[in-house]
C-alpha cells in the first residue's frame, strides 16, 4: 500500500540508469553522497534537454528529494546494476544497448570486484542476442577513433537521420553515416559512446520506416564490439583477487556462444596447464566445469575437421594432466567430471583410476597404430597434459 500512497510504483529501467550514473564519478569511482530517483518520481519530473539534436528527458533536481549518505556504495552499485539486468530486453534493442553499456563501463571502471563480476556475467544473455566471437583486444599500437572524431561521426548519424525522417535527405546519405562508423575501429570508450547514441535513435521510431534496418544493423554492430571489447578487459586482469573476473568471462561467453564457443576458449586452458604452478586455478575450474556441463562439440565451423579432432584428442592429455596432477583438489574433480563427459572412463574421482585410465587409453591407440605397447612408449606422446 506505501507504493501506491506514494506513486511510486512505476518499473522503469531509464531511473537505474540514472542512478548509476549519479552514484559513478566520471572518470570512475563512487560519490558517497547522491540524490537518488524513484521511478514515478523520474517519469513524471523529467525536464527537456538536447543532446546531438535529440530532445531527451532527464529528471528535476527537485523531483529527485533529500541527499542521501551512503555507507556503502559498492552495494548500491551492486543493487542497482542487479535491478536494470533484470528487465527483460529481448526485443528492445534500446535497453539491451543501455544494459551492455553500464555492464561494460562497470568492469571498466568500479572499482568494486563484485559488481566488476556480475557485469561480467550480464553480459552473457546480450551477447546471445547478438552472436558474439571470442574476446579480443585492441593491440596498444592500433589507430583507434578519438573522442573528436566519434563526436563527428556521432553528429553525422543523428544529422541525416533527422533528414531522413523528414524527408530532406536521402537514405544513401543515411548509409553512408552509418559505415563510416562502421569501418572505423574505436576502443571500449568510444564503443560506449557511439552504441546507447545510435540505439536512442533507433529508439524513436517503428521498425517500417525507412532506415529502421541499417540502424538496427549498426546498433547490434557496436554491441557485438562493446561485449567483447569489454569481456576483453576482463579477461586481461591479472591472476588473485581478479580471478574470479577471468572466470566470469568464460561462464558469460560459453552463457553467449554454448559449446562452440567453449572449443574456441580450449587454448586458455593449454595456456594454463603450461603455467605450472602460477595456472589460474579458478579460471581451469570454471573451464573444465563448463565442459562437464556442454561437452565440446564434434565439430567447429572454419576449422579443419582432422585439426580440431587433434586438438580435441590433446585437451583429453590436458585434462587427464589436471585430474591427476593438479595441487587444488577441486580442480582435479573438476577434470574428471569433465573428463567423464567427454570420455567413458572410471566412475571415480580417484586420480589413480584416471591415471591408470589414461595409459591404458594411450596403449590402445599404439596397438590400433600399429605400434608395440612398450613400457616406454608414452615417451613419444610427452607428460601428462602436454597438448600438440
């Protein structure tokens, strides 16, 4: 009944938005004092501003109460970020921009790990929406846009698509604004910058109007980059504290891209098994769990099918090197759960077992080959969990 007294009862994602946005300093970090919205309070308040020729609402000082101090904005953070990914943005391109920009600037910038991890993981289900790949960086040295030139860009989409509406230009002209933001590489910043711009354009108008579908096209575009841009980041941290950062990003990728996307993340963990005793165990963990819940597949689309079933054939070693060698204990059942999804071996969790299990499997392919089963022979193929 307090909801209803107070009208405010309105769901509205924009007021996370702008919570967010007043809870985060700009160039990262968080105000301890700040002047939250409520959502009736934010629909019914909000004041006409124009942005790149665009009138959009945002809400009264006056409309918005008291300051508030926060004891701890971390978890503000965490619940408001948690609020937004809630709404379902199937569909509506505008909010699933809004949610893939907010997830990547927290993991650029918050300094919080636990909200840095639950970005991470949000942006598993955006990036189903958009087919994502695998999480690549900008090389240092690579021209990216500057902050300029993105201005520009961005004034050129919103100036010809205003003409497109109102029939004072052309869709060519449209087009053309349109790929040049899309040939141009930009780094996390400017994929921030240019994607929630394009998708309040795309925002305003129905899907049958002209030029609807080149939006549509270059919004999905700059989510793909912004996702993997960001999962990128991630990923780049160091091993520690951040590891649960590195393990977020296989759990939101393989969330994104199922079990083709796990073959494509394999090579992380040979990178690993070679880093002895400084492998990430979190993130071997989170890989071989993956794999005991998917599998991997039979096949992997641009790779030649007798390559990827070498390569598959050597994260079977690398496995077997985990479940028996590994000094975590949960990283060892790990490998054989995984293992035993992959593979019909001993129905145990003893190292032993898998072990033996393994040379065993390693004599049977010599005898298939055509080659004596000697004592020495596993020689030839290398330690346990050496990949080829």
């Amino acid at each position: 009944m307090g909801k209803i007294i107070n009208l405010d009862f309105v769901d509205f994602p924009d007021s996370r938005v702008e919570n967010l946005d007043r809870l985060h300093r700009p160039g990262g970090g968080h105000h301890y004092t700040v002047t939250f919205v409520g959502d009736f309070y934010y629909a019914a308040n909000r004041e006409g501003r124009t942005i790149g020729g665009l009138r959009i609402g945002s809400p009264s000082s006056e409309a918005a109460g008291k300051p508030k101090q926060l004891e701890s904005p971390s978890e503000a953070c965490l619940e408001l970020l948690n609020e937004l990914l809630e709404f379902d943005s199937k569909g509506n391109p505008r909010l699933a921009a809004v949610q893939t920009a907010w997830c990547a600037r927290i993991i650029q910038q918050d300094p919080s790990l636990l909200s840095r991890e639950r970005a991470v993981l949000g942006l598993g289900p955006l990036g189903r929406e958009v087919t994502i790949g695998v999480p690549v960086a900008l090389p240092p040295e690579a021209p990216r846009a500057t902050a300029e030139e993105t201005a520009e860009m961005l004034t050129d989409l919103v100036r010809t698509w205003r003409a497109l509406l109102e029939n004072t230009g052309t869709l060519n002209d449209f087009r053309g604004a349109c790929a040049g933001l899309r040939t141009t590489t930009f780094d996390l910043n400017g994929c921030r910058r240019v994607l929630p711009a394009a998708a309040t354009l795309l925002n305003k108008v129905k899907k049958d109007r002209v030029g609807y579908d080149e939006l549509l096209e270059l919004v999905q575009d700059f989510q793909r980059r912004t996702i993997q841009l960001a999962l990128a980041r991630a990923l780049s941290e160091e091993p520690g504290e951040a590891s649960r950062m590195r393990a977020a990003v296989v759990t939101a990728s393989v969330r994104a891209g199922g079990a083709d996307m796990l073959a494509r993340f394999m090579p992380l963990l040979e990178a690993e098994r070679q880093a002895g005793a400084d492998r990430d165990a979190l993130v071997v963990a989170e890989l071989l769990a993956q794999v005991a819940q998917l599998g991997l597949p039979e096949s992997v689309e641009d790779l030649d099918p007798e390559r990827y079933q070498r390569l598959r054939e050597s994260w079977v070693d690398l496995m077997v090197g985990f479940a028996v060698e590994d000094e975590e204990g949960f990283v060892r059942v790990k490998a054989m759960q995984a293992l035993t999804r992959l593979e019909t071996g001993p129905a145990s969790l003893r190292e032993e077992e898998w072990e033996e299990w393994y040379y065993a499997r390693i004599a049977k392919k010599r005898e298939d080959a055509g080659l004596p089963p000697t004592l020495g022979a596993t020689e030839d193929i290398g330690p346990i969990g050496g990949g080829s």
